[in-house]
C-alpha cells in the first residue's frame, strides 16, 4: 500500500502541530459560516442551550472525579478503575466541554483522566481499545500535538490488531486471544474501533492497521445487513475455518431483531469508513442501515432499545442510540449531500436536549438520561452512560461548531 497525500499532510499537520499547543477558538465569522444557514435559528438555540446545560453540570461534578464513570445508579456514577470499554469517553466529553466553554479546567482533567488509561495500551483482551483510546488519546495528540499521546494511540492499535482472524477476516469482540470462547464472535460495535486502526496507518505509514480494519468493515458488510437494512448486534463465524455460523444477539431482542445502538454504531462506523478509505459501498452501507433506522424512529425522535422488540413503539428509550446515531447522520449529510440526514440529526438532536436531559433533577451527575445498556439483561434500563454524554456532545458541537470537533476527531476524507 502507497502512502497517500492525505496521510503526508496529516503527518505534516502533526509535526506542525508538536510545536503548537492549540486552544478552541472564539466563535468567529468563519465558524459561523460553516453552520448551514437553512438550520433553524430555534434548533441552534436548543443545542447551544444544552451544551451550555452540559459544561455547567461538568464543572460541578468533573473535579471529584478520579476514575472513569460507567453507569448511573440513582442519579450517581459507578466508577472503573481502569475505563471498562468505556473508559475514553470521560476524557472525550471533557474535550469536548474545552472545545465549547474555553475552560483550561477541562482541558487539565482531560489529560489526566486520559493518562489514567495508559496501562490499557497492551490490553490484548478487548476490541473496546479504539473506544477506550480515540476520543480520549488520539483527542489529545490533536489538540496538544505532544507526541506521547500519538505514540500511546498507535500502541493500542498495534494490541487491537493482533485480535485480527485472518480465516474470517474479521476482528474478534470478545475474550483473551488465547481464550477459545468467544474466538468466532463478532458484533456490529467494531466498527467504532476501526477508526483507531486507520490512524495508526495514517502516522506510521504501515498499512497493516487500515488493511484489517478495512477486510472487518467487508466481513460485517456482507453478513450484518438485512435485506430491509436492520441489523443483528452478533454475528458468529467458526474461529478455525472462517465459515459463518450465523446472526445472535446479546443486548437485542433476539438474533432476528435490531438493537437500536448497534445499527447506530453501524451507521457511524460505515460512514467513518467510507472517509477513511474512499470506498463507497461503505457509504452505500451507511445510507442503507441509517434509512432503516429513520424509517423504525418513533414521532419523539428517541429511539426505543430495540427497533423490533414486540412492545415497541412503547418500550423504553435509549437516549444513546439516539446521540450516536445523531453523530454518524450528520458525517452521513457531508459524505453523500443530502440534507435529509442532517435535517433529521438535528431532530434527533433537538428531541434529546428538550426531552432527555438531567435538568429536572438536582441529584444527577450525568448529562443525558433516558439511556438503555442491556435490557435483556435488566442492566441499566433508562438510566446515563459516559458515551451518551460523549455522542451527545460530539454531535451538537457537529453542528456548532464543526472546525473545532474536526480538530478533535479527524472529519475529513481521503
């Protein structure tokens, strides 16, 4: 594999950026121009509102914090002490609350909580490791340009892609490479983890990283979409031979439902893919599970945990799905030009920050409610999880603010 002229002027935007420490820009002339002027003054009202609701909560809560917040019981975080899967997102939404705000503040916590995550570097055990490191890792070398951020992000790359099946040309999810559970399972949130691979491509010029990334985007291609465009969250192959096994589920309904997150996760990760690759039936993909997804939202804009599950449309709601889902229309919008996904972004947007939020509640450390982790399993059924808040947050600066969240997490295209 060549390098590409995107990969020397990022790597040239790197160096520049080692001798530069960035700090989030006023609002300017510029900035403004980027928010299209068809959205409705309304709409950007609400988000800015919210925003602003989400650094007032972060300035409160932020400084006690000294591990990584995974879910909410009565109000109130429970910590990790070494990030879960989730780990990254504590830095990624302080970020993203230094990119809004201006705050030094946030900027310190950010760094250290991302410093905390330094022994998951060599973490062999989990595909979690672009969740845990690009919003919190790769974050940082963007916007400081210190190098040990950089280095740090390419060392988990270099532990996520020995959990590569050459067989099956996929990324295994779950369990120690030694460990025979598990070895044929993949599952559709991957394709949030491939991000990190292409970036490791990207700063070492070493094509191996993209490479798998991309063959594991083909795999889940060809097996997770449905023909209507629904998705299962498992899809099983035989470790050994490669063969597929067949659909399953974990937090869905079942193997012939959809779970609302995971199709979410499938739209953003496509959709990321596409950018990174140029290959556009990794855009025809995204456009085909995001149509699906706006075709089964109810009227309120908030996704129920399962778009099949047999008391939809009146189970209950995960905010989450709804923000991640908010994140990859919007890269949708830009990719392929069409305003209707953007148009519908900002509905789900506006839906979360009026309906979803902490804001009648005086004991909530959280942002966003109304989330869903694992109903089948009675985990945290509408409670606040630390990547609600991220995608939340992330999706709203998409629209405020686009140049800043293009510095934090890379938007543009080969």
């Amino acid at each position: 594999m060549s390098i590409s002229r995107r990969h020397l002027l990022t790597t040239a935007a790197g160096a520049a950026a080692a001798t530069t420490v960035l700090a989030p820009s006023a609002p300017s002339a510029q900035a403004a121009s980027s928010v299209p002027a068809a959205d409705p003054a309304e709409t950007l009202q609400t988000l800015r509102a919210a925003a602003d609701y989400a650094v007032t909560k972060l300035r409160a809560v932020a400084p006690g914090v000294t591990s990584f917040p995974v879910i909410t019981k009565a109000e109130k975080w429970t910590y990790s002490d070494n990030g879960d899967w989730v780990g990254g997102f504590w830095p990624g939404t302080l970020w993203m609350a230094w990119l809004h705000s201006g705050d030094a503040r946030f900027r310190s916590l950010a760094l250290a909580a991302a410093d905390r995550l330094a022994p998951r570097r060599t973490d062999t055990t989990t595909h979690d490791l672009g969740f845990l490191f690009y919003p919190s890792w790769v974050t940082a070398w963007r916007l400081t340009g210190d190098p040990k951020w950089r280095d740090g992000a390419v060392q988990a790359a270099s532990s996520l892609v020995k959990r590569y099946n050459s067989a099956g040309r996929f990324i295994r999810a779950w369990g120690a490479l030694n460990d025979t559970a598990n070895a044929g399972r993949v599952i559709m949130d991957t394709m949030m983890n491939l991000d990190l691979l292409a970036f490791a491509t990207e700063q070492t010029g070493d094509p191996r990283y993209l490479d798998a990334a991309t063959a594991h985007a083909r795999t889940a291609q060809r097996y997770f979409p449905r023909p209507d465009g629904s998705t299962p969250h498992v899809y099983d192959f035989d470790p050994a031979t490669g063969a597929p096994v067949g659909p399953g589920t974990v937090q869905g309904y079942s193997p012939a439902s959809c779970w609302s997150r995971g199709q979410s996760w499938g739209v953003y990760g496509f959709t990321t893919m596409h950018r990174r690759t140029g290959d556009a039936q990794f855009l025809s993909t995204a456009t085909k599970l995001a149509d699906y997804a706006l075709g089964a939202l109810t009227p309120d804009n908030v996704p129920g945990w399962d778009y099949l599950a047999p008391q939809q449309p009146y189970d209950v709601k995960d905010s989450s799905a709804g923000a991640v889902l908010a994140c990859g229309l919007l890269d949708l919008a830009a990719a392929t030009g069409r305003p209707s996904y953007r148009e519908a972004a900002l509905r789900i947007l506006t839906a979360l920050a009026t309906t979803c939020l902490t804001t009648r509640s005086t004991r909530a450390q959280a942002v966003l409610a109304r989330a869903t982790r694992n109903r089948p399993a009675e985990d945290g059924v509408e409670v606040s999880v630390p990547y609600g808040d991220y995608y939340l947050l992330e999706g709203i600066l998409r629209v405020l603010r686009p140049d800043d969240v293009d510095r934090a997490i890379d938007l543009s295209s080969v």
